[in-house]
C-alpha cells in the first residue's frame, strides 16, 4: 500500500495480495483517523460478502474466488470500543457481467485498489442495537 494526503482526504494504492480492509485499517491507525469514509474501485481474486439477516441477527456470508472487477466500494469509518471500525458495502462485476455484492468481510487485490479517504473532524463511536443486533452509530461519546 501507498498513498499521499492531501489535506482532509488521502488517495490510496492497495497492491496484489493486501487484504482492503487489513490495510485500511493500518492506514487509519498510522494517520489516527477516528472518523471518516472511504470510496473505491479496482480488481480482487477473493471475496467476502454478507447479507444481514435482522431476524436471526447473523450475517450469512459467502466466498468468491476468481477474476472480479470491484465496480462499487464504500464505507465509513468509526470507532468501537476504541478501535477503527470499518463498515463496507462492495459490488463487482465477472468477465461475463455477473455482479456480487454486500457487506465486506474481506477483499485481497489482485491487480490494485484506488481508494479515496476522506477524513472528518470528530468522532463517532458504535452501540450494539439490541432491536437488530447491528452495531449502529453513535453520536454520544
């Protein structure tokens, strides 16, 4: 991973083999963002995603493996119990037009990611929802 800031936002360079969310966690924890949103595109050769059931409270998650162009992924950045909290949502496309997409669990690159962080003033905190089981966001910490 590289990547230059420039003011309130950094453009980042994810590499063949890093995990997206490993290394944007680093990421948040060198430059100490506590709040913010990220938004990208690129290639990945493994997936997971999930899709939140609220009456079970679980998420149910599946693998994908093979060549995907990551055509939609965005998030926000938080805190949970002190800790950089991601929340991911990602999209992408086969050679033949077929689309997988929800909650990311893991991304690893096989060509490259381009990521926008954009990085706010403050902070946000997450309290589990016991209606839903969601960690939802909190304004009062």
């Amino acid at each position: 991973m590289d990547y230059r800031r420039f003011g309130n936002e950094l453009l980042v360079r994810m590499d063949p083999g890093e995990e997206v969310l490993q290394e944007l966690t680093k990421l948040c924890g060198k430059e100490n963002i506590r709040l913010g949103e990220f938004r990208a595109l690129g290639a990945a050769d493994h997936l997971e995603l999930g899709v939140y059931d609220v009456k079970e409270q679980v998420y149910h998650r599946e693998s994908f493996d093979g060549a995907y162009e990551i055509t939609s992924l965005f998030g926000t950045i938080s805190e949970k119990d002190g800790q950089v909290y991601l929340h991911a949502h990602l999209n992408a496309s086969t050679f033949d037009g077929k689309t997988v997409g929800g909650h990311l669990s893991a991304a690893v690159i096989s060509g490259t990611c381009e990521m926008v962080v954009a990085v706010f003033d403050g902070r946000a905190s997450r309290t589990r929802n016991p209606k839903t089981g969601l960690n939802d966001l909190d304004f009062d910490i």
